[in-house]
C-alpha cells in the first residue's frame, strides 16, 4: 500500500511540475535525475490511471461539428468553419479573411512556392496577412489578368499585396486570362517569361484559391473576363463551379466548354497535383459551386461559414452525384 502510494505521490509530482508549472521532460529528468523517457513514460501512466485529466473549454464546437463532417463526407484534409451569428456578408467577408490568412501564416513554411489566384476574396486574405519571417519565400500567380475592370484583385495583384505583406520575392504574369483564340494562346505560352511563371505556379507546395460560382454575379462576369453570353454557354456545358481555368460539373468532372482551350493559367488537373490547396469561399450563390469542387477533390483544406457549411451538406444530400 505504501509503494503504490509513494509511486502515485511522484506521478503528481511530475505532472504538476509539467502541466501547472510548464516544465519540459528534460527539466524535469534534470531536476529529478530521473532518465527522460521514464518521464515520458510516467506522464503517460498518469493519463492512463486517471491523475491527469484533460478539460479542453471549447467554444467552438458546433463550428468542429460540420468541419468534420464535410471533411469525413468528401474526404479532404481539413475544413474551417467561421460561426458569424446574425453577420452582413462584409462582416462574414472579413472573418473569413481573417481565418484563411491565420491558417496561412501557420502553414507557409521556409522556400515554399505559393500560388494564387485572382479573386476579391483572395485579396481580402492578403490585405489580412502578417509579416511571419519565413525564409526564401516566393509568390507567384496561377491565371492571368481577368479583362479590364477588377484590376485590384486580379492574381498578378493579389501575388503582389502576399509578397510585400511577408517581405517574399514574387513573380508576375503578363499575359490575359483569355484570349481571342487557341492559336494565340499558343503564342503567349511560347513566351518564355509566360511560361516560366506558369511552370512555376504548376510546382507550387501551397495554393490559394477561390471558387466562383457560374451566374452573371460570378467575378469573371463582373471583372468583364467573361460576358453574359458566354456564361449562360458555360451553364448549358453542364457547368456549376469555377476554378482557376477549369469548369467542373455538379459531379465535380471537368466539363467540354470551348474558352477553356483560350485560357492561359494552370486548369484543375495541375491544381490537384500541388500538395496543399486551400480554398476559400462562402455565400448561398455558391453553394452548388462549393459542394461540386468539394466532390471533385479540388482542395486539401476548405474556409467557410456556418450557413454555408450547412448549406453545402444539404446540397449534397439532396443531389446525390451522377
């Protein structure tokens, strides 16, 4: 009884020098010459026979409810969800900013090569970011300049506000998004600045995109990338959802639409192949476009609200995929 007593007296001993007084294994193997993996071990055994006991006081558990669930049910790395109760969209706009550039400062790591893409939701991230000292950072953009209008948040000057906000080197592509025909895309893509900045954007290690739904409120319309005409032809394809030069179905396939073969920037296919994605979107315009680039597996890690999130997992109840 005395052994088990005195063997419970040094578990609380080391658990509160760990978990009350904040010292790490070593300091503590130091202070009671005891071997750090017996520390380790010890810690452990506290857990197990109930000394220790964890309370995490979460206020954000209804958010980790949906994150997990449209994780689990489409399969993507991890999802984000901002509780915004009674919030405009500017406010919902601005959390979400706020969100997507927190997770970002955590997870650009030294010389990564990170794309972006056009978009005013991109640009409101950008203009949220902090200064986080990684080295040998650069920045490049994944599609070209969306029409005449919209310049603020084309991706040539979204790439621009990320790089100078995290003091990182960047590059700028200087070609148009879309051109008049396939045989002058083939022209600027023999351009060897063109196509250095687009082979770079293709080796990118982080993206961030946006995903634009197809209706004449969609930023390609509004930028005058694309005209009336040409999105209600991009509907009538079969098309839900946009993503840097692709357009995916409600099933999240591509889709055969003609100005596809006129865009300059990387398509969905080379999106998928960059090994962190984080997109960001929200809005009920969008929840059709969000549930089919969720289903075709265009992102690692999704940012959204809460209507949202239910939105996009009631969508995807009611039309099963194809």
């Amino acid at each position: 009884m005395e052994a088990s007593q005195e063997k419970t007296r040094l578990l609380v001993k080391i658990s509160t020098l760990y978990y009350i007084d904040g010292m790490n294994q070593q300091e503590i193997s130091a202070r009671l010459g005891i071997s750090r993996p017996q520390i380790s071990r010890m810690l452990a055994a506290a857990k197990s026979d109930g000394i220790v006991q964890i309370n995490i006081r979460n206020p954000f558990s209804e958010e980790q409810t949906y994150e997990r669930a449209i994780s689990e049910t489409f399969g993507i790395k991890d999802v984000f969800v901002v509780q915004t109760p009674e919030a405009d969209g500017q406010v919902i706009d601005l959390q979400l900013a706020r969100a997507a550039s927190a997770l970002l400062e955590n997870v650009i790591r030294d010389r990564d090569v990170v794309g972006i893409m056009a978009g005013r939701t991109i640009a409101s991230v950008g203009r949220e970011m902090n200064y986080i000292g990684k080295k040998d950072v650069k920045f490049v953009p994944m599609i070209g300049g969306w029409g005449s209008e919209g310049a603020a948040w084309h991706a040539n000057s979204n790439t621009r506000v990320f790089a100078e906000k995290l003091k990182s080197r960047y590059l700028l592509l200087n070609a148009p998004a879309i051109v008049a025909s396939r045989e002058a895309r083939e022209v600027f893509l023999k351009e060897l600045e063109i196509a250095d900045v687009l082979e770079t954007a293709r080796k990118a290690t982080v993206a961030l995109v946006g995903i634009g739904q197809i209706s004449e409120k969609a930023a390609i319309v509004q930028s005058g990338y694309f005209n009336r005409n040409e999105i209600e032809a991009a509907r009538s394809a079969g098309a839900v959802s946009n993503i840097c030069s692709s357009f995916l179905n409600a099933a999240g396939e591509c889709v055969e639409y003609e100005p596809q073969s006129r865009m300059i920037g990387i398509d969905i296919d080379e999106l998928r192949r960059i090994p962190n994605v984080v997109a960001i979107a929200s809005g009920s315009d969008k929840v059709e476009a969000i549930g089919a680039a969720l289903r075709g597996r265009c992102m690692n890690v999704l940012v959204t609200d809460m209507a949202t999130a239910k939105r996009v997992l009631d969508w995807h109840r009611s039309h099963p995929a194809p």
